[in-house]
C-alpha cells in the first residue's frame, strides 16, 4: 500500500453517517461495522484470520444496515474501526471496553494498557462515534422530526461450542414500542426461529449504546441480532435487509399512533 493511500485510510473518521436527509423515521446504527485496525496499533498482535473473526467486528452487519437504511431511507451511522481497537458499545467503565481477551482469544496489543493508552483511543474512536450519533439525533429532534433507533448486530452460530438455534434476535428493555410489533412481525415468518432477548440481554451489557442515545432521550429503540451465517454473502445480506425492512415497515402499521407518544423514564446505563 502506497504511503499516500495509508494516510487517507487513517484519516476516515471514527463513524460514517451516509443518507442524513433520510425521509423515515429511523435511524439505524451499525456498532461493530468495521474491523479496521489503524497503523499506529499493528495487528494488537493476532493474525490476519483472527481480524477476520466475530471478535474483531460483526461480520455481515454493515451490508445489511446499508441496504436496510437505503430500503428504509433511513439515516445510517456505523462505526470504522474494529471494536478490538475499542468497544463503542459499552459505558467507558467496563472491563471489557479494551478486551485484552475476547470470547476465549487473547489480544497481546490490548494487555495492560495504561490510561494514556486508552484515553487515546477513547479519543480517537470512541467519542467521535457517539459525538456523531448525538449531533444526528440532537439535529433530528430540533427539526421536529420523529426519531426512532435501530441497532444491527450479528452473532456467532456457536459460542463456546454451544449452538445457536436462532436466526435472528430482537433485544430490547422495557421499552416495547418497536420490539413488541417487530417481534411480531418477525414471528410471521414461519421458517424463522426468533430469539426475544436471545442471544443477549441488555443485562449482558450490549445495550449501551441505546441505553445513551435512544434511553436518555425517551426514544423508541431495538436492537436486531442476525446470526452471522444468515448475512455471511451478499445473496444472505440482501434476503435480511428486506425481511427486516418489511417488518419494522409492518411493526410501523402494528404500533400505530402508539409509537412516539409515549416518553418512558429515562434508565441508567448498565453496569
């Protein structure tokens, strides 16, 4: 790669925001779209297969937000860089911010970092994404315009050698307001095995970054997990951006006038 190329690529900001004048109500964010490592951290010490893997980004997940968000006309936000580097979606206290093991794989450039160390990535990558998410809601909400968000993420077929059943996941809180008609919606699909808070709960801690941007607001959320042999091709990413555009289109018809006119309180972050 050519000196002048590297320099471009470590200049790409920490989060893309593509379709901003989006018609639709909804903001879709992508957490774990990249798998980027910049320069000035080599590998973190894993090989180039491992940088491939579940543990560095959400293989098949920006595919499936571009195409939701183009179906959609939704604003999209995603991350650039590989959530090894940091973890967009965690509160700045978690020990697993800067995983120095993740799943079962250690990561040598992430041990024993000192707090100079991470303070820089946190500048680097962590407050610039959700500098951006809020600048995008902040705009939306002065403008009058309804706002609701979806996370997409997607997960392993098997974790720890233990099988995953379901092809999808919708994870929410207490807040139903988009997850309970997109549930329904999803379970429509006969051939579908639907996950409700499967494979993760927001007591998992993968809820953060709704819990800040969507939570604190009183905004509608969900996040939707796709297992990742589902989205592992573009035929796969293209059937979900629809299966999914069609639902939260029907979960829209299903919620009704429901959807914005009620304000939950506000939740604090999970620990």
């Amino acid at each position: 790669m050519e000196e002048g190329e590297r320099a471009h690529r470590e200049a790409v900001p920490a989060a893309r925001v593509l379709n901003e004048g989006g018609s639709s109500p909804y903001v879709v964010l992508c957490d774990h779209a990249s798998n980027h490592v910049p320069r000035q951290f080599g590998s973190l010490g894993l090989s180039p297969a491992d940088l491939e893997r579940h543990i560095a980004w959400d293989p098949g997940a920006l595919p499936v937000s571009e195409a939701l968000a183009q179906s959609l006309d939704a604003v999209l936000v995603a991350s650039t860089m590989s959530r090894l580097v940091i973890d967009l979606n965690r509160p700045l206290d978690a020990p697993d911010l800067i995983a120095a093991v993740s799943e079962t794989t250690a990561v040598p450039g992430n041990a024993d970092l000192s707090d100079a160390a991470a303070a820089q990535r946190i500048a680097l990558a962590y407050e610039p994404y959700h500098a951006a998410l809020d600048a995008t809601i902040a705009g939306r909400l002065a403008a009058g315009r309804e706002t609701q968000l979806i996370a997409i993420h997607s997960f392993n077929p098997v974790y720890r050698g233990v099988s995953r059943p379901w092809h999808v996941g919708v994870i929410h809180d207490d807040d139903e307001r988009l997850s309970a008609p997109l549930i329904a919606a999803l379970r429509r699909h006969d051939e579908l095995v639907v996950g409700v808070n499967e494979p993760y709960s927001p007591a998992d801690r993968v809820y953060f970054t709704l819990e800040r941007h969507a939570r604190a607001r009183g905004l509608p959320c969900v996040m939707i997990e796709v297992r990742n042999d589902e989205i592992a091709d573009g035929a796969g990413q293209a059937r979900w951006a629809a299966i999914l555009a069609e639902a939260i289109a029907e979960a829209g018809r299903l919620a009704g006038s429901t959807i914005g006119t009620q304000t939950p309180g506000r939740r604090g972050h999970i620990a």
